[in-house]
C-alpha cells in the first residue's frame, strides 16, 4: 500500500478566542481602528466586487504567518595567530504581522593594533576559505544526505577556495533558510591546517506526520487532506507549507468568502496546526438614505420585505460573492434607485454586522404613452393607440403591485386592473399572486375580417381571474390560475350580434356571448433571458362546466426557441404549434400569419384554425452602431383543421390554409425597445412592409 495512504489528518471545529490571537491578523485584532480599515476596503457596490476583493484578501493573510530565524558567527579559535579574521557577527530574520526585518550586527572585535573600521567598509573585506561543510547543530554529519545536498545546493557563494565577504555569508545563509527545509543556520568559521574551514550548523524541519485543523466550518476537510497529502512521511518544507497556505486562501478568495489561514505552528512530533479565521454574520441591518442628501432617512419599505430577498443569513461565513447577488436581488424588486453593503467588525467577538444601504424609488405615478395594434392592417393610421396609466411600485411597504391602465385606439379598448404581491407573506416558496379584472374590446379581424360592406366586427370580453407563481427551479417557473371570461361579438355601433357578413357564427353557445371557467396552468423555461438566448413556453387552458351553459374545452399551446452565435452572426430558429379539443368560440381559433407569425401576409390572412404550426429561421448580423440586419423565412399552416371551427370562417375567407414568407429587414435599438422594419415575399408573389416594436412573440 502507497506510504501517503496511511496518512491521518485530524480536525477540530473548536474555536480560539479572538483576544488571545497575535495581532499579525487585522480582521481578528482587538485594534478597532484596523479592523475598520479593513472593512472599508471590502465594502463593495455591485459594480466594483473584482476590484476590492483582492484588496480585502491581501490585507487578511499579509505576507507570510511563517517565522524564520538565523544567526551568522564567525570566531577564530585563541591558539591561532595565523588568520587575520578576527570578528564575530549574527543575522536574525524575524517577521511579525506584514513587516520582516534583517539585523546585521556589525564585528564588535578587530585585529590587534588595527584602526576600527565602518561596518560597510569591512563587508567588503574577502577571507579565504579552504572548505565548505554542512552539518548539525552539534557539527556531526546529517542523518538525511539528501538534506545536505538541499543546503549545499542552495549555497551560491560559498564555494571551496574562495575568497568572501561577510555580507556574501549572510546571502548564502538567507538561501539555505529560503530553501525551506530547515529552521535555523548558523555559519561557523573553523582556522585549521589547511586554511578556514566554513560549516553551515543546519538544524532540519521535523518530518509531517499529522494535521490538527481549527476553525475551518465551510473548508471541506477533503480539500485540505488533498493539500497535505503529498508531504506525509517527508521534512517540512517551509515553502511548501506556504504554497497550501495560499491555496486554502485561494480557495475563500474564489468563493469570496471572508476566510483566511490565521496562525501556522508546527509541533512536536511533526503535527501541523492550522488555525483558520472565518467571519461569520452576526446581524444584518437595513439603512435608508435621502436620495439627495445622502444622510440617513426614514423608508417605506418595511424592512422584512428587504430582508427576506436576501440568501444571505445569521451564522453563514460571510461570502461577497452572495452579498453581491442580494443587492442584484433587491434591485430587481424595482423599488430601490441603489443598494450597496457595509460590513462592519462586531465588537471583538471576529464577526461582522452587514448594513444594507438603500435608496429607495418614487413608489408610484402616472404615465402616459401609445402604440401600435397588430390585429388592425388596414385604413390610415387605424392601428394606433394611446395609452394611460397608474402605477403604485410599493403598497403598504410590502413591494406590492398595483397597476390601472386604459388604452384607446379607433377601434379597439383595453381597460386593466392588476394588482400583484410579488412573494405572499408566509410562502417559502416565493410564490406571487395576481388578482386581474380587465374590460377590452379587440379587432375580430383576426378570425372574422375581410367583411364586404367594410364593416368592423370587435369582440368584446370582461375577464377576472386570479393566478399564482412561483419557481420551480433555475431558469424554470410555473403559474396557475383561474379566470373567468363573458364574450362576445360587436357591430360597429357597439350591438351585440351573433353571426358574421358571411353568417358564421361569432359564439359557441348560440348566444350574444360565451361564459367561461378557464383553469389555467404554464410552465416557462428561459436561459440567460436574453432574445437570442434558448427558450420554452407550454401553456393549457381547461373550460370548467360549473354551469351547463359554460364552455367545455382544452386548449394546448407551445413555443420553443434556440439561438445560436456564430461569430458576430446570429441564428434564431423558433417553432410554434397548439391544439383545441371541445366546445370553443370560433373567435378563439388559433390565426395564423402577420408580423408576429407569418410574415409576407396580413394578420390572421393564411389559416385559422382548431390546430396550428409555425416555424421561422431568422439570420441577424451588425451594421452600424444600434443597427442590425435580418434576413428571414417563415412557414404556416393549419394542419387541415381549419374547417373543423364552428362555421368554417378560414373557408368563407378563402384562406389557403397554410403558406410561407421570406424577406429581409433591419432592427434598431431605441428607449422603445427594438424598432423592426421589414418587407418580405409570401409564396402568392405579394409583398408586404411589416412594422413592429419590441421581439416577435
């Protein structure tokens, strides 16, 4: 069995009080002032986290919890007269926190009847030495030869038959100590027969053979067991143990985790203790903060609402990297103009207190603006709308939602409550509930257009409903709902009617409108959330009968779409397909073609029917600045269902039933969201500008 399998490691979750430790560890000292230094430079908006994180490690490990010492002495025996080397001098290395020193003592004897001479002046002088030697503290021969080839193999100036001077001594004797295996030097100048003999007294790190680590409550033990692994059974090396040292710090530094190999010691019997500092989180508070001012203000938020957006929590290892994504978090509640944390010492106890400091946004307001219908393709300007609303981002303090819109165009009318609590209280789950009513009336030229005698045919729907949400897990989220819709068709007078110019029927149930109970449940995968980025919609809505007059049905619904970068090209290939079983309104088919669907034909113009297909490839690349140019090709049909719709609408419109188009166009960035422009083809060899705002659906 391989020697390193035996290998023992122990570990100890105990933790030293913070007041005995050395002051060589600021974060842990009991110097307030120090402490806060520190944490003034780890403090971190979410757009500077790289730039203070080397910083904050750097100032928690310093240069090296390692101490080495050496001593230099040269001495000529009394019996000699021959050698005019008649000195003594020491070399101590000690380092203590971030500061190292080097003392050099200068010669304190010098050759009878010789003048006393400055200490620089009398490094330079060079002595002769016949032999180098290394040996024990006691002048006997290492145990270990492969020891003794380390130091003499670490010697550079020390050579046999050669002339050196005191301060190229003290180099070699740095070297021998840098090299790691030993703890102390000491160079003794020996006059013998044959000349100055120089023997290097090395006294040798003690071989590992076990591990004591404390403090460490995130730090896999495996992680520093694969760290010492290799040196079982092997000297010391002081090096090598700075290496580990670095990598268990690099190991916080990469996971931004206030953590750090505080105290290094190595005991009797070849046992390693490693203490490690973790900074836990002793309490988080919330600050608010005058927009304009700056200075401390009373908020509206409530601070529990904050608090429990964040994954951070008493008792963790603090990690900036977590700290980072909470104020992401908070921000993306929409009710805070900017959030940053402080960590701060905790008293002496070597924790740390996180304020959160917040700015908060004006809670509501009014908004005006407009827009373009896509369900409206002809007359002048007959497709635009104005819109008005009143939005409250923070009721009660809770990041509640409430929403009144009304939107009015020619011919059609949006009128929307919507009221939102984005995480019920009490939910460990996130979810969120809205409550909905909403009141529109919407161009039926989708289904029923293309009338004769020109006239204008709206459907109009009142709709309440309440739907909760929640993430089921990364990237994914569901909703379920319940809503209820009474619709029906208008004339143009605003009259209820019940059949179209071609005598179709606008409803279900033979009446002037349709009820419905729709359960509802979807289901959303999103990657990065970008347009171009991989996406996945299901959608199903079930009709329940509570009543024997409401709507029976089930309706399916999927949309898929993957982007794909090459180069500075992009390809976005989406597909589309649905499917109705049941009693349904006509007006509820599934239309097909326009700038949302296929393109090269009006809306609704190829096929409308109880089943759907679409696919589209689109080909973008850059052009100038915001500007980018589209190729496109899209494809369209009802797989044969369109005659199975109450009243067959498609056939009385002499819909094709299925159809493609292709074309080409430019997309540009604005406040707006993207402006698309495009003009294509469809197989019928008719062309068509198509204008829109916003990604296709």
């Amino acid at each position: 069995m391989p020697r390193n399998d035996d290998v023992c490691f122990t570990s100890s979750s105990l933790k030293i009080p913070i007041s005995p430790l050395p002051p060589t560890l600021p974060f842990f000292s009991q110097t307030k002032n120090s402490l806060s230094r520190l944490i003034d430079s780890l403090r971190f908006r979410s757009d500077a986290l790289s730039r203070t994180f080397h910083s904050a490690a750097g100032h928690f490990l310093g240069n090296s919890p390692l101490l080495c010492s050496a001593s230099l002495s040269l001495t000529q025996p009394a019996k000699s007269a021959h050698s005019t080397l008649l000195c003594s001098a020491s070399l101590s290395l000690v380092q203590s926190g971030n500061d190292s020193a080097t003392q050099l003592e200068p010669p304190i004897q010098q050759q009878k009847g010789q003048q006393p001479h400055a200490a620089g002046r009398y490094d330079e002088e060079r002595v002769l030495i016949s032999e180098v030697l290394v040996r024990n503290k006691d002048g006997e021969e290492l145990e270990r030869k492969d020891l003794e080839i380390e130091a003499l193999a670490a010697l550079k100036a020390c050579r046999a038959n050669s002339a050196l001077t005191v301060r190229e001594v003290q180099e070699d004797v740095h070297r021998i100590i840098s090299s790691g295996y030993f703890s102390t030097c000491m160079p003794v100048a020996i006059d013998t027969r044959d000349g100055i003999r120089l023997v290097f007294q090395v006294e040798p790190n003690q071989e590992f053979h076990g591990l004591v680590c404390e403090g460490a409550n995130v730090l896999p033990s495996k992680f520093v067991e694969d760290a010492f692994r290799d040196g079982y059974g092997k000297v010391v090396n002081i090096r090598r143990l700075d290496e580990v040292i670095s990598s268990i710090n690099g190991w916080y530094m990469e996971r931004g985790l206030f953590g750090v190999v505080s105290d290094v010691e190595i005991l009797s019997g070849g046992m390693i203790r490693l203490q490690v500092s973790e900074a836990e989180v002793n309490n988080i508070s919330i600050r608010f903060l005058d927009r304009k001012t700056g200075e401390p203000t009373k908020g509206k938020t409530k601070p529990e609402t904050i608090l429990r957006q964040l994954t951070t929590k008493k008792g963790q290892v603090y990690s900036m990297l977590q700290g980072k994504r909470d104020v992401e978090t908070v921000l993306t509640m929409g009710i805070m103009e900017d959030v940053s944390i402080i960590p701060q010492p905790a008293g002496d106890s070597g924790k740390v207190d996180l304020i959160m400091n917040v700015v908060e946004r004006p809670s509501g307001g009014f908004s005006a603006g407009g827009g373009i219908s896509s369900g409206i393709t002809s007359g002048p300007l007959s497709g635009l709308i104005g819109s008005f609303a009143y939005s409250h981002r923070n009721v009660f303090g809770r990041n509640q939602k409430l929403n009144i819109s009304l939107e009015r165009g020619q011919i059609d009318s949006i009128f929307r409550v919507n009221y939102t609590d984005p995480w019920i209280e009490g939910d460990d789950k996130r979810t969120s509930r809205t409550i909905m009513v909403q009141n529109s009336r919407t161009p039926g030229t989708l289904v029923h257009g293309n009338q004769p005698d020109n006239s204008s045919l709206t459907i109009g729907r009142v709709t309440a409903g309440i739907e909760f949400s929640l993430p089921i897990r990364p990237k994914w989220s569901g909703t379920a709902g319940l809503i209820f819709q009474h619709a029906g068709g208008r004339d143009e007078k605003g009259n209820p009617i019940i059949k179209d110019f071609y005598s179709s029927p606008l409803t279900a149930s033979g009446k002037t409108h349709d009820d419905m109970l729709l359960a509802k449940f979807e289901s959303v995968y999103t990657g990065s959330g970008d347009h171009g980025s991989s996406m996945c919609v299901f959608n199903m809505e079930q009709g329940l009968p509570v009543l024997p007059e409401w709507l029976f049905f089930n309706r399916v619904n999927a949309h898929a779409r993957k982007g794909v970068e090459i180069g500075p090209v992009r390809l976005l290939l989406s597909l589309s397909g649905g499917h109705v079983v049941g009693n349904f309104s006509p007006h509820e088919a599934f239309a097909i073609g326009g700038t949302n669907s296929v393109r090269g034909y009006e809306e609704g113009a190829v096929a409308s029917g109880r089943s759907y297909a679409v696919g589209s490839g689109e080909i973008s690349f850059p052009m100038l600045g915001p500007v980018e140019g589209v190729i496109f090709t899209d494809y369209g049909t009802d797989l044969g269902s369109g005659p199975t719709v109450p009243g067959d609408p498609a056939g009385a419109r002499l819909k094709p039933g299925s159809g493609y188009g292709y074309g080409f166009g430019i997309r540009v960035d604005s406040p707006l969201g993207p402006l698309r422009l495009e003009y294509a083809f469809n197989d019928r060899q008719a062309k068509r500008f198509h204008f829109g705002v916003g990604h296709r659906n």
